[in-house]
C-alpha cells in the first residue's frame, strides 16, 4: 500500500473522526464554561488540525500530495501517537 493510500485511509477512517469528536465535546464544555480561555484555545488548536487534515485530504483527492509528504505526515502522527501514550 502507498503511503498516500495509507494516509488516505488513516485519516478518512480514524482521525478524522476522532477529531469531529473532540471538537464537538470541546464546544459542548466551551458552552457550559464560556470564559475558560484554555478550553477556547483548545477548540481553536482541534479546528486548526482538522483544517489542515481537511486540506490534506483535498490534495490526496487532487493526486499532488506526494508519497514523501504522506511518509512525513504519517511519522509525524506515529509520534504524537506515542507521546499521548506516554502521558
């Protein structure tokens, strides 16, 4: 498998919808707590990574995202990965 399809798929199957959740959980508390500016930074940080996902995703559809850029953003994810699991 390439490492765009690989992406492709981590991204459209798992992360995507990961992040749809934390948001709508976020803004469900930023709601209840409207003057917690971290809990406001936090949203504003989640809908930051899913609009620089959403556009990765564009350039997947339009075949310019090469399998380089797929390899570092899926390094770059692993790492996050082990370091929540450290936390």
């Amino acid at each position: 498998m390439s490492k765009v399809t690989e992406l492709e798929t981590l991204l459209k199957k798992d992360i995507m919808i990961e992040l749809e959740e934390s948001i709508e959980d976020l803004v469900s508390k930023v709601k209840k707590k409207n003057n917690d500016k971290a809990l406001k930074e936090e949203l504003k940080y989640m809908r930051d990574v899913q609009a620089y996902f959403d556009d990765v995703l564009v350039d997947i559809d339009k075949k310019i995202l090469t399998e380089d850029d797929a390899e570092e953003i899926l390094d770059a994810l692993q790492d996050m990965k082990i370091e929540n699991q450290e936390i």
